[in-house]
C-alpha cells in the first residue's frame, strides 16, 4: 500500500476520533504518533490532510451538506461523514491530485471501514463535487466531431431538368 493511501487511512481515523471526542488535531495527532509501528510518512502526510480538513471544516460541511440532498450531517456514519470530508477537502484543496484518484482511494477506503451503502453514498457525494470544483477533468471529453455529409438527393427528389 502506497504512503498516500495509507496517510488517507491514518487520516480518515484521526478525524474519525475528533469527531467523536472533540479532541483537537494536535491531541490525537500525539495519540498517533505513539503507535510503534507507525509509517512516519504516511503519518506526515495524513497530518497534513487532517489539517486541511480542520482548518477548512466550516467551508467543507457547507459543500457536504449541499451535495448530501436529504442528509444532515449529523444523521450520516461517522466514517462516511469524515471520509467525505477528506475527498471534499482534496477535491477543493489538493488541485495536484486528479480527481478520479481522490474518488477510487475513497472508495477502496470505505470499502474497509464502512458498508456498501456508504459505498454508493461516497461515490455519488464525491462525483457531484466533482463536477462543481473540477469540471475541467470531470466533464468527459467531446470528441472532435465532423459534421455529418449531407445524404445524396433520392431520385424523386432530384429537381427535373
């Protein structure tokens, strides 16, 4: 497993616990970096993400609750409610990474911590958002098209000469 991904797994934990507990990033960030067997560079770079998302939380449960038509924040899993938040905030935030990276990883992601549904809820949340804050990648491509040739004139339709 990649850094990034495994930052993204540490990531999703640590906000998973701060929501919960109300615990401050440098609190469970403390609690994390007591585990021994720790990945120091996915620890890094899930630190950087939990940041991002903090620091941005009032902007991302505004987007979130925009796209979850029918949902109050509150109402959602605590997993999919915070793996959300991770793709919103790297949708919005993180430019550098493609969307379709951001939307497989959270898909493999709650995969592992949640149920099918929270499958299907992510997936449809994250394209949505997708579409608003990279329409550029998101939108398929329109090929080139020619203009179709005009079909040749039936003979009763060909003017008498």
């Amino acid at each position: 497993m990649g850094v990034r991904r495994r930052g993204r797994e540490y990531a999703l934990q640590m906000l998973y616990a701060m929501d919960l507990t109300g615990y401050q990033p440098d609190e469970v960030f403390a609690g994390f970096n007591a585990i021994q067997d720790l990945n120091r560079d996915a620890f890094y770079y899930a630190r950087r993400l939990v940041d991002g998302v903090h620091g941005n939380l009032e902007e991302i449960d505004a987007v979130l609750t925009r796209f979850a038509e029918h949902w109050k924040l509150h109402r959602m899993a605590a997993v999919d409610r915070n793996l959300l938040r991770l793709g919103i905030y790297e949708l919005m935030f993180l430019k550098e990474i493609p969307f379709p990276i951001i939307i497989n990883e959270a898909l493999e992601i709650v995969k592992e911590f949640s149920d099918i549904e929270g499958t299907q809820f992510v997936n449809g949340i994250l394209d949505a958002a997708s579409r608003e804050f990279r329409p550029e990648e998101s939108c398929p491509r329109k090929a080139s098209r020619k203009p179709a040739p005009a079909a040749p004139a039936s003979p009763e339709t060909k003017p008498s000469l």
